[in-house]
C-alpha cells in the first residue's frame, strides 16, 4: 500500500494472466498464498492470534468483561469488533490516517458476526437478563500486502478458538444486584464454540475473472472487488471422533458488501458468491485442522511458542 | 521514604527476582518488509514492536534545512493493559510518551547527515507490564540500525527503583508494572553508554537526595548490561547474513 507504483504494461499482463487463470506468481485463480498462523501470542489477553499471509500481518487480541444484556436479548452476550491500522504499515496510517479503512472493517466484521447462526452469542451469557460476557475483539494492523478482509475474519477466527472464558465458580443473588465470583484457577476455563463463526472471502474482479486472494499489486489492476461472509462448518473444529456423525451444515453467507469504483453484472456477481463459497470451505476446513492440532500440542506441552522472534 | 514491601527479607523482589537482574530480553530485527527497518524486543512481559520509515522527503510544515527532523509515534494496542484501553494513541499519556521517545532518539541520531528529510519512527506496544518507554527506546535503536541510519551510538533506556531491606537501602533495577504500582519510586534513563551520556532522564515520585546517587548509577549500568545484549542481537542478526527483505516475498 505504500508507494505501490505500476505501469500500464504491467497492469495488462496481469490481467491477461488472469483471464487464463494463470497469476503472476503461479498460482490459479483460487489459490491461496501461504499462510503463517499462531495462537496465543498475547499473554495478557483471554485469545490472541497472529496471521501472517505473504506481506500481510494481522494481530488480533480478545479481552472478556462482564456485562449487562441488552434488555431486548437477555440471554444472549455481545461482542464488539476495533480496528487498529497501525502507522508500522504505513506512514499514512500516523495518528487517525487509516480511520476510514480501519471502520469499514470493523463494521463489515459486526456485520459478519451479527446473525446467530453464524456465531451464537447464546454462550456468553451467565445469568438471564442479569449478566453477561462482552467480548472486545481488538485487531491490529501491522502490515498490509493486500487481503485484509480474509486476513482480518482467518485470524479473529483464530483468536476466538483460543479465547479462554474463566468459569463462574459461585454465585450471590442479593435482592436483585449479582456478585459473580470467578475462578482463579488458570486451567478453569472454557472454551467458545467457533465452528461456524464466518470468514470473510474477498473476490477481486481483473477483467472479465474473479480472483481470490489478491496481492497489493492485483489489487491495484482491479476496478470492483466483493466481500463474502461464509459461515464455518461446526465440523472441522471438533475434535471428538463422533464428529463425523454430524451432519454437514449448510453454508450460509452471513454478509455480502462491495469494494471499488466499478460495477458488477448479476451473473458475474452469482459466479464470484459461488466461487467464494468453494474457496471458504476449503479455508474453514484447513484452518479448523491446524487449529485442533495447535490445541493437542497445547494440551501436551509439545507447543513451542515463537511469537514474532521467528 | 521507599516502600518496605518491594523487596522481601531474603533479598528477592515481588516478582522473584534479585535488585540487580534484568529481566529477559529477547529481540530480533527485521521482522517486516515494508518498513525501511524493523524490530521487535521483550523486556520481560512486555513486548514492543518498532518500525522506521526513513529518511525521506519531509512535509513542509516540519522541515528543517539544519537537521533532519525526527517523528515518534507512540501507541499502545488496546489489547496490551490488564484493563482494555479504549484509544490506542492520541491520549495524552501517549503524546508524552513521543515527546521522551524523539527526544532520546534524536541525541542519537546523526541529524546533519540529513537536512530537509524526515524519519518517522513508529512504536507499537503489544503487551505493557511495566518498563513501556525503556522497551521503546531499546527497540527502537535497533529499528534504527535495521534500517541503516547512522547513530551516534546505540541508546538504551532502563529504570531503578529502590528498595529497603531491614536497615540498608538495595537499588533494584528494571521495574517491572507491579512495583511502579506499588508506589515505589521510579527513575528512567536514557543513554548513551559508549559515551557515558544521557538523554533523558524522567522520575515518578519521591526520591531523597542521599539516596539518588546510588538508584541513577544503577540505572546507568543497567543501560550499559541493556547495550551489550543489543549489540551481541545485532552482530547475531549480521552473521546469519540476510534479511527478510533479501528474500523475494510472492
């Protein structure tokens, strides 16, 4: 993003490449670059998870507080999406530079998260109508090279994986006020289920093809690109062996928005929703299996935690 | 007069250490590819990441046909406090903390090499638990020399506090956040150990005039230990002879 420069001739072999589903660095249309993702990163927060996509670098923390329920929902919990575009990025992001892009991330996040079938705020909640978890979902912005949306829904999928809610070990109910008390115990916890919470898929329109994870300099070639919010499959992240006894969720689409100055004809619109949901499944499916075998590690203290050192 | 409780009847200090150790610090250099230099370091618990843009053509209402003009940005992810904090930078707290982090990078800095232009130099604090602004410093010398702009000499910061055990008065040597909680005193220091120099000095609380020798030597050695484990990163980051940005990134 910063100081991208293309020429014209460049531009045009992009696109060409494109139209034969042939990109500038081998991949096809749908492939993914590959991916560096670690949880746990932050000790301080509940959840925390690094994603690393080629030049993109995404840090996301989860913090847990305990709140009122709305009184139009009182069993259900909430939580609430921050974007931070760092200025390591880019210089322009210094003080408030990369607010605009900072809340139409944060707002198409909301968006994803915001139906329950897509993420069931229903086990947050602790006492009907009294108390409930918040879940403050912070994401930093360390570098950009392209693909924010997927980047940003991969690595808050993550960090919800790995987010530890402490248990509630007694309860006081005094004439309408509730005193929580929460276990100190560190390994008292557990964990939230994020099978199908969404991830988002951003399909950049290069002539007359869609592509899915573009580079910056894809990007710069494209007029009009689409964000699709595909719920996960609850499957690939549980690690039991009945697992394979559930039956296949229907994917849904939990958010649809546009990117761009351009325009997009209905049926190029159809193929890249399809094109967008093949892509997601096979997203959801790897990142559920690296997840569950970062978890076993964990488990057996066989993880060994790099951080940002590596 | 220093609080009694900040080290124990056995010599050890609330987090177990002894007055005179650090704690761990683990860095490493060129962890991005977009900025000109890089660096992330751990003090301890806390964890800071440094980026530096630079030098390059400064904006007009900031340049200076003398020096070149040095730009700190200090943010804290809103993830990085026990309590969430709700606005990663523009607070005051923050502003200040710029203010200290250009004045001590600045005496760094060679400025005359380098009229008209601008270094920007962002710090991003991941996780704070005491000792935030001598983690910046420190990991921002090493962004500085990622980057290849020429330094006077490395700059470090560390902090002293002091402690009283029985009748004798211990200096402990970088606070970590439960003893500044604790209200004890705490001194920060800049410097320039090859040369002996400081750059910035800043103190919380009170602090007797017997004692302030003592808690500011300790210190001062404290950024002297602080420069050898940089030095011996950075010579580390040298031998093993290449950069993420050497490596073509698809």
């Amino acid at each position: 993003m910063a100081g991208l420069l293309l020429s014209s001739t460049e531009k045009v072999f992009i696109v060409h490449g494109v139209q034969e589903d042939f990109r500038s660095d081998g991949r096809s249309n749908i492939d993914y670059r590959p991916m560096e993702l670690e949880t746990d990163v932050v000790s301080h927060a509940s959840g925390s998870a690094r994603l690393r996509l080629a030049n993109t670098d995404i840090l996301v923390g989860i913090k847990t507080e305990i709140d009122t329920p709305k009184p139009d929902k009182p069993d259900m919990g909430k939580i609430e999406f921050f974007v931070d575009c760092s200025a390591n990025a880019t210089p322009e992001f210094e003080g408030r530079g990369g607010e605009n892009l900072a809340s139409s991330i944060s707002n198409t996040m909301q968006r994803a998260y915001h139906s329950s079938q897509a993420f069931d705020l229903k086990q947050l909640c602790i006492v009907e109508g009294k108390q409930c978890w918040k879940l403050y979902v912070d994401i930093l912005i360390l570098e950009c090279g392209g693909n924010l949306f997927d980047a940003v829904s991969l690595a808050t999928k993550a960090a919800l994986f790995n987010t530890r809610i402490p248990l509630v070990k007694a309860l006081l109910m005094d004439g309408g006020n509730v005193d929580l008390q929460l276990s100190d115990d560190p390994y008292d916890f557990k964990f939230l289920d994020v099978g199908s919470a969404p991830l988002l898929v951003t399909l950049c329109k290069i002539g007359e093809k869609c592509v899915v994870d573009p580079s910056a300099e894809e990007e710069s070639c494209s007029v009009i690109s689409l964000i699709v919010g595909i719920t996960g499959n609850s499957k690939s992240y549980c690690a039991d062996k009945g697992a394979s006894n559930l039956s296949d969720v229907d994917i849904k689409c939990s958010t649809i928005s546009m990117n761009g100055p351009g325009s997009l004809a209905p049926k190029t619109l159809k193929n890249a929703i399809h094109q967008g949901i093949i892509a997601a499944k096979v997203l959801d499916d790897s990142l559920g299996q690296a997840l569950l075998r970062e978890r076993r590690e964990n488990i057996n203290s066989m993880k060994s935690s790099y951080g940002f050192l590596k | 007069m220093p609080a009694a409780d900040l080290l124990s009847s056995q010599g050890l200090r609330l987090d177990g250490r002894r007055p005179n150790e650090l704690r761990r610090i683990r860095c490493k250099l060129g962890v991005f590819t977009q900025p000109d230099g890089s660096a992330y370091l751990e003090q301890g618990n806390t964890k800071v990441l440094a980026a530096v843009y630079g030098p390059h053509q400064a904006s007009k209402s900031k340049m200076s046909t003398e020096a070149v003009v040095v730009n700190c940005q200090y943010s804290m992810a809103t993830f990085s406090t026990g309590e969430r904090k709700n606005r990663p930078r523009g607070d005051r707290k923050s502003q200040e903390m710029s203010m200290h982090l250009r004045q001590a990078l600045t005496a760094a800095i060679k400025t005359e090499m380098y009229p008209r232009s601008q270094i920007d130099i962002y710090i991003e604090v991941l996780q704070a638990d005491g000792g935030t602004y001598c983690a910046s410093v420190n990991a921002a010398s090493l962004a500085l020399i990622d980057a290849g702009i020429p330094l006077r000499a490395y700059v470090t910061a560390c902090s002293a506090s002091l402690g009283r055990r029985s009748a004798t008065h211990e200096p402990l040597v970088d606070v970590s956040h439960i003893e500044e909680a604790a209200d004890g005193v705490c001194l920060t220091v800049a410097s320039l150990p090859s040369t002996g120099s400081i750059a910035l000095l800043e103190m919380s609380n009170r602090l007797h005039m017997d004692h302030f020798n003592i808690v500011l030597t300790r210190a001062m050695q404290g950024c002297r230990d602080i420069e050898v484990i940089l030095d011996g990163a950075v010579r580390q980051h040298l031998a093993e002879g290449w950069t993420k940005q050497d490596v073509i990134t698809i």
